[in-house]
C-alpha cells in the first residue's frame, strides 16, 4: 500500500475519531482519572482509541500499532517492526479537561524507526495538520489545504517560544540564554505547539518532564517537513521503538534551522 494512501487513512481516521471525542466535550459527559503516570485519563480518550484502533486494523491489518491507551508489548517483540502506527487518542487531555479546546488526535506512521508520515486533528479548532517524507507539511482548515513552513530567521525580532498556558515563566527562564529577546505564546497540547513552530507562529518549544513517543511522533513529522526539528535536550535526534520504555527524554522542538540554536538554549543532560 502507497504512503499516499496510508496519509489519507491516517487522516480520515483522526477526524472520525475527532467527531467522536466531540460528543463527550460538547455533552461534558464523561468520566476522569489518574492514571500510574499521574497523567488524565477520559472516558473520551478510549472511545477515540477504540475507533482508531478499529479503523487501522480493519484498513491496514498487517501494520501494527502502539497507541498510548494500549499497553506496549516488550521490545523484543516489536524491535523487529518495519513500520507501526504510533497513537495518541487525546493529546492535551488535560485541555480537553478543562474546556480550552487545545488537544488533538494524533497518528504517525513510524518506518524504519522514524516518522514518515503524521497527522494531528484538533477537531474544536477544525484543523488539521499533516505531513509525509519527501512531500511537505500542510494545514487544513475544512475550507482549504495550504502547504506551511517555519518562519525565516532574522536577528532582529524577538524569539516567539511557545509555552504551556499554565507553565512558569521562570522555569523557561533558566533554559534560556538571556543576551536574547523572548515573546511568549500560550497553547495548550504538545502536539499544537509544535504545529505552531511548523506554520512560522512560534519559534521553539522547551518540553520539560514526561512525555511518550506518542506525543512527539506526529508532530517530529510535520515539523520536519515544515523545516523544523525535535532533539532532546542535549541536541540528538529522539529515538523511536528502540527502548524498552516508550518514555522520552526533556526536548526541545525547534524552528528555522538557520537560528543558532545551541547558543539560544542551554543544553542540558538528562538520563531516562
């Protein structure tokens, strides 16, 4: 099957799931709890992933998958994979939670182990973001599709760092070489803030504490193809299915390639 065919699966998948999560936001009918990670769980978030697991496997059953709702199998079992869907049902459940609308249905499509493919449905916002290797980075509206790419670098503006609506600026703070100058845009999910840096609205995202491959998956996609990278804190390229855990490391989603960006932010190390 042709990755074109596999993008369009992807993406009608992501918005039948979306209509469905829609249901529990609009209604506010729906349960919450804490899951071991400490992270929300909803009863929205399994009926997304129960309509994309349904439809993956009934549209591509010989792809595996790993989603965030459905416990990993060991490495052993999967490091051989050639390519699997990688699943967050909600990212941003804590958004969702809340009633900010800023959370997102996320599925990539991993080969070789890195993302070749990744679509994001923010359905409260009616867009999509998507990419695929070798094709570009897009942005759909509902109205139209128009190709997106991370804003130019000129050395006199300010930095736009996008930010969680709840996170401490002083925390950003010491991660932040202080001989430049910083504007700050507050967006809810990991995944839009990375779509922000993709379209040219932010220049860089600081993710500092727990994530799962699932959260970066989609997005290290389409921002790489917006022109864009994800590397963790000390500057290397993240790793997909090559651990035991599917944790990642702190990261650092970054624009335009031509800011210099080891001397932006302080790398740190970090072990995981």
């Amino acid at each position: 099957m042709s990755n074109e065919k596999l993008l369009n699966i992807a993406l009608e998948s992501a918005k039948k799931a979306g209509t469905e999560v829609m249901k529990y936001y609009r209604q506010g009918n729906y349960t919450a709890e804490v899951k071991a990670d400490q992270s929300p769980v909803t009863s929205a978030d399994i009926a997304s992933n129960d309509i994309l697991m349904d439809q993956l496997r009934t549209l591509t059953p010989n792809i595996p998958i790993i989603s965030e709702e459905v416990g990993a199998l060991p490495l052993e079992a999967r490091k051989s994979w050639d390519r699997y869907w990688l699943l967050d049902p909600i990212d941003g459940t804590g958004e969702f939670i809340i009633g900010s609308g800023d959370f997102a249905v996320n599925i990539a499509l991993v080969e070789q182990g890195w993302p070749t493919i990744g679509v994001i449905h923010a359905p409260d916002h009616c867009l999509t973001y998507y990419g695929q290797k070798n094709l570009g980075a897009f942005k759909d509206n509902l109205q139209a599709s128009h190709a997106i790419e991370v804003a130019k670098y000129t050395s006199d503006r300010a930095i736009k760092v996008a930010i969680s609506r709840r996170q401490q600026l002083e925390l950003m703070g010491q991660y932040l070489n202080k001989d430049y100058q910083f504007d700050y845009v507050a967006l809810g999910s990991c995944s839009l803030k990375n779509c922000l840096i993709a379209e040219g609205g932010a220049d860089c995202y600081i993710r500092i504490g727990v994530t799962g491959e699932w959260d970066t998956g989609a997005s290290q996609c389409i921002l790489e193809q917006a022109g864009g990278d994800i590397l963790d804190s000390e500057f290397q390229p993240l790793s997909y299915n090559k651990r035991e855990s599917l944790s990642n490391p702190d990261f650092y989603s970054l624009g335009s390639r031509d800011f210099a960006w080891q001397k932006i932010i302080k790398p740190h190390r970090q072990h995981y």
